[in-house]
C-alpha cells in the first residue's frame, strides 16, 4: 500500500522561531496576578506551537527562586526556577532562557502552562497552550455528503457536514446528530480541549458486534465563537473509521487522535 500523504497543510514554523507577542498577557496564580506584559515574545520549541516568553520585570517580585539547575532545551539552555506565591510553591515552573537561546529571548522567562492557574490574551482567558498566530481554523458549511463505517458497518450517513480545516491537522468533518447511528455509540468521560475550539461536551466510543472501539467521536456543545457552527454536531477521527467523501473513500492519516496530539502538544 502507498505510504499515506497528508492533503491539508502542515507546519511550517520552524524550531527556534522567535516573534513578538502583539497582545497583553496576563496570568493569575491562587487568584491573584502573577504576570502583565505587553512585552512578550513567541518561541517555538517544537513546530506545532509557540511557548510564550515574558520580560522577568513583569511577573510579581519575589515569584521566581532559582533553583540552580540548567534546563537543556531544544533551543538552548535555561535555568530552572520555583514559582512560589504566599499561596502557593511550584518547583520547576518557570525557567530564565541562558545566553545560548534565540537572540530576542535570552533573560525571558518561560511558565509551564500548568504551573498558571489562568492565562489570559487581552480579555478573553486562553486554555491549553497558545494560540499560534500561524495556525488558521476554519469551519465551513459543506453540501458532500459523508459515510462513516467501522468494521464495515455504517454508524454515520449524513447528506452535509461542516468541514473543519485546521493548519497541521486533517480534515475533520461534524455531523448533524440526526445522521448518527446511536444504536452504536457509547458515551465515555472522556474529555479533551483545543485552545481554537474549546472544550468537548461529550465523547463516544463505537460499538461494532462484540466489539468497541474507544473514543472514535466526540462534539463541542459550546465552541468558542469562531467554531460556532460545529455547535451540537458530531465528528469522527479520521485516523480510526472508514471515511467516505461522496462515495469516495478517503485514506486514513496517520493515527494521531486528539488526546495524541495534547499530550504532544504539551512537551517543553
């Protein structure tokens, strides 16, 4: 069989990117402020996306203790620091990037995105990890219908979808639930989020006779604004059912779920 090749676009930042952050950033710690800058920067440790760089006088004196340990990056060193608030006390949370790092970056510190309790861009609180300016989600109404088999029997038929193009990931396509077999769908806990879409209100697993195939769908009740229109549908990963666009079948991406990519997502 040939080897599958992606048809959506990938990444193209590379590692060691560096840009300016054109937003105010704020961070809250146990509710109070950690952090306010209008002087951030992007950096890119992996291509997926950017880790956020901050101005060391504009996190709250006295938060960062070093811890005297040096951090190998993959675009350089960086001292390891303990974020400590009369709240709270969180080793290894931040690191100071050393002299070896991108110009642009070096003496900024970088914040493990859990070690935040809330990360806000301007107004609006952002989760996961940041936004990349380079990444485009798009959701667009789509008149080709859409058949969805596993193990050869049909959970999904429907005559329309919205079609979700998201840079680096393949196409994903949400379904009226009127179009699904729910005979076949097992809701499960689990529960993911995307810092462009939201958070999942539900997943389910497949059932296929004496077989179940888990966390195959899931659906954003309440996406952010942007993704409104895949509110209340359903969508199935490609990477693990047999997709039909207008008949035609579509080869499967290589197998990276959601769950997959997060955890990718999060290396730093």
């Amino acid at each position: 069989m040939a080897p599958y090749t992606p048809d959506y676009p990938g990444m193209i930042v590379p590692v060691g990117h560096v840009e300016p952050v054109p937003r105010r950033l704020r961070g809250f710690v146990a509710g109070r402020l950690l952090f306010d800058t209008v002087g951030a920067r992007y950096v890119w440790l992996w291509p997926g996306y950017p880790q956020f760089c901050l101005p060391r006088e504009d996190i709250a004196e006295g938060a960062l203790v070093d811890e005297g340990t040096s951090l190998a990056l993959s675009v350089g060193h960086a001292g390891r620091h303990t974020l400590r608030t009369s709240e709270v006390e969180r080793p290894g949370a931040a690191w100071v990037w050393s002299d070896d790092a991108p110009e642009g970056i070096v003496g900024l510190v970088s914040l493990r995105w859990e070690s935040v309790d809330a990360w806000f861009e301007e107004d609006e609180q952002v989760f996961v990890h940041p936004r990349s300016p380079y990444t485009r989600v798009d959701a667009l109404r789509s008149g080709r219908g859409v058949r969805v088999e596993v193990d050869g029997t049909v959970v999904a038929d429907a005559p329309s979808s919205v079609a979700v193009f998201e840079t680096g990931l393949p196409t994903r396509y949400y379904l009226d639930r009127v179009h699904v077999d729910w005979t076949r769908m097992v809701p499960t806990d689990t529960a993911t989020s995307c810092p462009y879409k939201g958070t999942t209100s539900g997943y389910w697993s497949v059932r296929t006779g004496a077989t179940t195939h888990p966390d195959l769908a899931w659906a954003y009740d309440f996406p952010t604004r942007q993704l409104t229109p895949v509110a209340g549908l359903v969508a199935f990963y490609n990477e693990h059912v047999d997709l039909f666009l207008d008949g035609r079948p579509l080869p499967r991406p290589a197998a990276v779920s959601r769950v997959e990519w997060e955890k990718g997502q999060r290396r730093a």
